[in-house]
C-alpha cells in the first residue's frame, strides 16, 4: 500500500514539473513491461502476474471492419497477397466448392497485404506494445483466425490445444516477447474464445504434443464404468451375452452398446 502511494505521489510531482512530456519511472521489480506513461501501476501488475492484460475497444470498429472486408477478398481469392499461407476448414472442404470465408479456418503470414498488415501499425496498438517491447518493434508473427462453427465432424485438425508461444519462436528474451491479440467480433465463453491459464507465462517450456481428439466436441462418447454405481449393471449385461455367444465372450458393456446402436440419421462419429 505504501509502494502504491509513493508511487502515486511521484506520478503528481512528475506532473507537476513536466506534465505529460515526463515519463513516471516507478520500480517495484518488474520483469515483463517497461517504464511508461500508457499503463497504469495496477496494469502492469496484473500483467507481471498474470501474463496477460485486456484492453477493451481500443481498435475501433471501422478499422476491424476494414480488416473484415480485406479478408474477404483473400477468401474469394480477389486478393492474393504473396506468401500468404491459407488454411481451409476440413470440414467444410467437401461441401463448399466455391471459395468463401467459410472455407477458410486461418490465414498467416500476412505482412504483404497492406490493409491487413495496417493492424500491425495502428499507433493505439503500438502505444500499447512499446510498453513491452521498448520502441523497437518487430511483427514476428501474423495471424487471422476466422474460427469455424462446432459442426461435429473433421475439425480436430483445427483444435488448437493449450500451449505456450515461445515453444515455436527461435528468438529470446521472453520477456521482450508480447502477443497483441483483438476479438474481431463479441466474443464469450460460450463462442470458445481465446484461453489463458494465468501466470503460466513465468514457468519453463513445457513438451508439447497434440492431444488425441475426440472428432466432434459436441458428440457423445463412452465411458469407463469400472469401480462405479454401473459396474454391476454391466457385469449383468455381460453375463446375458456370455449365455448368447458362449462363455467368456470377452465383451464390455461398450462393446455391447456399439453392437446395439444404429444410425437413423446424419453420420456415425463416436458411438
């Protein structure tokens, strides 16, 4: 709380003498941001703790709208920015001939579309990631993300699983390292919006894998029932079936149910 009022104290007396032309320098043993007069004290906290920090409607909407309709152009192939790599929506490959944003999942390496790029350059962004970075600023990575409805089938090509970022960069110090990261539309947790574990950003480098996916998020999938309420139910089951096809069938309550079960409608995923 101290730190707090001193620092609060020195942000007035550099005001008083300087204005906004003084930069308040206010140490309390930061490693992730640089001294700056665009984030306040509890900001860059929250960031040294978290590793993360939103800044709300700071790109406005006549600029992502801009950036919508250069998008756009690149899914209808109207625009063809050199060394672009575009990724399709697997699940959509077959069913959509014509190209759209509705077969495109992702696009990277867009620093040679002007419009695009712009984001790089908005001087609100910048002000923002100087903080971080010092004023030499260099775009390492570009992404645009169109994320696909949860169709149930195919995506798990386009999952993206928990990860760290500094696991794919050949280039160090970490902590000169910042992702500026804008929601192109409203975004919640029903959307399956970006995900952050916080604080993760101060452990070492984990092995990275991907996960084995279960195709379809939203599909149902079997489940263990050894050493629950249903393990009984099951051993009955088994039994009945033993009686059918003999003694010792080696079958499980899953293998019962996958016997049983029958399409009426759509696809067979899981069960």
């Amino acid at each position: 709380i101290e730190q707090t009022r001193a620092a609060a104290r020195l942000r007035r007396i550099l005001g008083h003498l300087g204005g906004s032309s003084v930069r308040a320098v206010v140490s309390f043993g930061v490693r992730y941001s640089l001294d700056n007069n665009v984030l306040s004290l509890e900001q860059r906290k929250f960031y040294e703790e978290n590793g993360f920090l939103v800044i709300k409607n700071l790109v406005s909407d006549a600029d992502i709208q801009r950036f919508r309709v250069a998008f756009e152009k690149i899914c209808s192939e109207e625009s063809k920015p050199a060394g672009l790599i575009i990724i399709r929506d697997v699940s959509s490959v077959e069913s959509e001939d014509i190209p759209s944003e509705k077969t495109i999942a992702r696009i990277q390496d867009y620093q040679e579309d002007k419009e695009l790029f712009r984001y790089c350059t908005l001087p609100e962004v910048l002000k923002c990631v100087e903080c971080f970075t010092g004023p030499n600023i260099m775009a390492m990575h570009t992404m645009l993300i169109n994320k696909p409805p949860d169709t149930g089938k195919g995506q798990e090509d386009f999952l993206a699983p928990l990860h760290q970022d500094l696991h794919f960069f050949p280039f160090r110090p970490s902590n000169c390292i910042v992702c500026a990261w804008t929601a192109m539309e409203h975004i919640d947790r029903n959307s399956g919006c970006l995900a952050v574990l916080p604080g993760t950003h101060k452990l070492p480098l984990k092995p990275h894998e991907y996960p084995q996916w279960e195709v379809g998020l939203a599909d149902c999938h079997y489940i263990d029932v050894k050493d629950t309420s249903q393990e009984q139910g099951e051993k009955k089951a088994v039994g009945i079936e033993d009686k059918l096809y003999g003694s010792d069938s080696g079958l499980d309550l899953k293998d019962i149910w996958m016997f049983r079960a029958r399409l009426v409608k759509g696809e067979r995923i899981t069960l």
